[in-house]
C-alpha cells in the first residue's frame, strides 16, 4: 500500500508539471541564438523554492543550473529517463537523477532546446521540495495506517465468517453421520441403510468415513445375518441330533427292558434277536457319536495336515474293497474308472480316505438294489478331481444348495428316520476346506447324485496308474 501510493503520488505529480519545462523555455525566451532572458531562471527558483533548473548537453553534463547557490553532488546525470520522457506516449511516472543529491531520483519535467547553430541542449527541471516531502509522507503514512486497520479489521471478520461457514458445512454431515450411528445402535444394529446412504462424489475426509461406516455396518448386518441362520441352523441340529440319539437309546431301552421282563418266557432264539438289534442300535448310536466328535476335533486346532504324495487311485481301491461286502448285500455294482496317466497327489492321505468313505458311504445308502455306484478319477488343470456318482432318486432342489452344510438334513431325511444327521457331507467339506479345495453336488442327467471334490497335483510329478477301469 505505501509502495503504491508513492507511485500514485509521483504519477499524479509528473503528469500535473509535464510541460513545466517548455513553459519555461519560453519564460526565458529560448531562441536559435541563445537566452534573451535568463534571469527569468532566477527570479523562478527564488519565487518557488521546489523547482531546481537545469542546462544539460546532448552527455547529459551540467552547463549551468538554477539557483546557482545550490551545490551539485554530480556534474552529469543519465540520459535514459530523458529519453524516455521525451517518447511520443511516455509511461509515468519516470524519475530522473537529482544533480543536488547524490543516488536519488526525482519525478521531472525535460524539454528539448532546437537550435541550428548550437549543440543539442536541454531543459531539465527537478520539483523538489522536502517541505513538501515530508507533508506528503506524513499523510501517506496516516492514509497507509487507517487503511491497513480496515483491511486487517476486514480480513479478520472475513477470516471468521469464512472459519464459521467451513465449520457449519464440515459439522453439519458429522452431526448427520452422528444421528445415523445413533439409530442404527438404538435399532440395535438393524434397520435399512441404503435408503440413507449418498454416493460419495468429493471424496473428502467426512465422506470418506461415512462410507467406511456404511460398509462396516452391512458388514456388521451381513455377520448377524449369518449368525442368525447359524443359530437357527444349529438349533435345528440339536434338535436332530437329540432325535437320532434319542431313537436308538430308547430302542435299546425298550429291547433290554423286554429281556428283563420276560427272560424266562423267551427262548433263546428271541432273546438272541432283541440282543441283536440292541446292539445294532448301539453301533448306530456309537457311529453318531463318533462323527460328532470327528467333526468337532477338524473345526479345532488339532486339525493339523499331515501332507504327503501319494497314489488317489491306490486309496480308491482300499476303499472300494472296504465297502464291497456292503454293497454285495444290496447286490449293488461298485464301478471304477480312472485316467491311464495320473499324477501323484499331495494331500492328507487318512482325511481324503475318510472324505471318500462318507461319499461311497452315502451313495450306498442311496441306491437302491441292482443299482451302480461309480467312482470316477480325472485330471483337469493341474488338479485331480474325484467323483461318486450313484444310481440313486438324486438331489431335490430344495436340498442341493445345503446338501454340506453341518446343520441341514434334506427332506428325504426327515422322511426316514433311519437316516443320519447329515453330518458325512459336512466332515466332507470341512476336509477340503483344510487341503484349500472345493467339493461340488450336483444331479446327474440321466438320474442319480454326483458329488466331486479336487485334490492338488504334487509337483513335478506324473506317474502312469497301472489300472484304468474294474469293477467290483
């Protein structure tokens, strides 16, 4: 501000004595021949103090000045400001040096003096008066310093009314986001968020944490849904369970019972057959119990792999062999079919022989006499695929989606009450789990269920199977 006043100033100044100078020459009665009167330069400068006369040559050298009193620091001065000065459309305000003081610059007033017999001269005239400098700074400076006042005043209450503003607007979605997080607590974490959720657009801090929040609170919603079908499921289970252990335990009751009671009216045939079926019942009871806790022990820390290479359709075959009297009894056809070039797999040799058991196991039971069973062995992308494939009514729709789920029995189940937990599927998908492989259901076209699972390729391995396809 001071800066520009002073420019102001010296604009104002030079462009008001801009043709000082000329006016003078023709005071003094400038000609081709010289002054006709040059004491009009002393009566000038004695009349008015501020104005100091100068006769500068073409070298912008001092030839005589006015008043003659006054001592000149230097005896030429720069020519560039005259020249400038003295250009059709100059630009103020353009300061000159001050022969009176030494390195200061003054506003001025230049005239060029024609002349054909003489060299080139000039007019220089200094306004100068440090009376009025010092009147002009000391109200500069009090124009300077009301001004700055308002300005800082200005800007503070400009700063605080912009600082109240960004407040409001920075407070006002943290207040929102506030009264969200209240009523979805007070809903008790339920309640329809998409209905207030906005899309985030400037990416902000704010909205970058009520979007963090939105997605925490589905996820949030999301994990109490599950838990809730969780709990839903495994009261289901309990309650399945508590049948199925309940049905044996009271058929072996009640057959025991029988055998106290009337021990000595049976013959011996008969009570041969009650302890027949009583100890039936508690096989049953002891299979149930001991899947329970087979499956207990893979969800706990103890379900430690312990991975080794080995042959899948040398595990198959034992396992075919295990269940052939079983099958022979329902006149059932365990039939195997395998790839000529099959690579070892690495997995847990006793986990993929029990996942293969429950499969041929449940396929068994759900195949009627007469009927196939089949295991087929593939090798597709680097992993080797696994399938039991019966002859059996299939899978319902209903059921297909939650046939490995640990607490679901299918509807076919509810119906018999001779039918498991449902508790060999889920062992079934929690070994996968564990080897980090799936395992797949799914209705066969011609009729019958087909479960699968894949198993890992040990690497750098390929050995060719010495047995392509047999039958039991």
């Amino acid at each position: 501000m001071r800066y520009s006043h002073t420019v102001y100033h010296q604009e104002v100044q030079q462009k008001f004595y801009v043709g000082i100078a000329g006016r003078f020459a023709a005071l003094a009665g400038w000609t081709s021949s010289g002054w006709l009167d040059s004491d009009a330069f002393v009566r000038l400068t004695k009349a008015n103090l501020q104005y100091h006369i100068f006769i500068l040559d073409a070298e912008g050298r001092v030839l005589s000045h006015y008043p003659e009193s006054a001592t000149l620091s230097s005896r030429r001065i720069s020519m560039q400001p005259i020249q400038r000065f003295l250009q059709p459309k100059p630009s103020f305000p353009i300061l000159g040096d001050d022969p009176t003081e030494q390195h200061e610059q003054q506003i001025f007033s230049v005239t060029r003096l024609e002349s054909e017999n003489r060299p080139e001269q000039y007019l220089y005239v200094i306004v100068h008066s440090e009376e009025h400098d010092e009147f002009a700074k000391g109200l500069r400076l009090s124009y300077v310093t009301r001004e700055g006042a308002w300005l800082v005043v200005a800007s503070l209450l400009l700063a605080l009314g912009g600082g109240l503003l960004s407040l409001h607007f920075i407070v006002r979605p943290l207040k929102q986001l506030a009264s969200i997080m209240d009523d979805f607590r007070g809903n008790h974490f339920n309640g329809d968020l998409a209905s207030t959720r906005k899309p985030v657009s400037s990416g902000d801090e704010i909205e970058v944490l009520t979007a963090t929040f939105y997605r925490m609170a589905g996820q949030m919603q999301a994990q109490m849904r599950k838990l809730e079908q969780a709990d839903a499921h495994r009261r289901e289970f309990i309650a399945n369970v508590s049948h199925d252990l309940r049905t044996p335990l009271a058929s072996i009751q009640g057959y025991l019972d029988t055998l106290l009671l009337k021990e000595e009216r049976m013959s011996q045939q008969e009570r041969q057959q009650y302890l027949q079926i009583a100890v039936r019942q508690a096989k049953s009871l002891s299979q149930l119990i001991s899947a329970l806790f087979y499956l207990a022990k893979l969800d706990s820390d103890q379900a430690a792999l312990q991975l080794e290479p080995f042959r899948i359709e040398e595990v198959v075959q034992d396992v075919v062999q295990k269940f052939a009297l079983q099958a022979s009894s329902k006149n059932i056809r365990l039939v195997m079919q395998g790839h000529d070039r099959l690579p070892f797999v690495c997995a847990d040799l006793g986990l993929v022989e029990r996942a293969l058991s429950n499969l041929i196991d449940n396929a068994l039971r759900h195949t009627p006499q007469d009927g196939t069973v089949q295991i087929q062995l593939q090798l597709v992308n680097e992993k080797v695929w696994v399938s039991v494939a019966d002859s059996g009514p299939g899978i319902t729709e209903p059921d297909l989606s939650h046939i490995f789920e640990r607490f679901y029995r299918g509807n076919r189940a509810h119906e018999d009450s001779s039918a498991s937990a449902g508790l060999g599927l889920a062992i079934v998908r929690r070994i996968l789990e564990l080897h980090g492989e799936v395992a797949e259901a799914a209705n066969m076209p011609a009729g019958g269920a087909q479960f699968r699972f894949s198993l890992p390729v040990k690497e750098a391995s390929s050995h060719t199977s010495h047995r392509a396809g047999w039958t039991v």
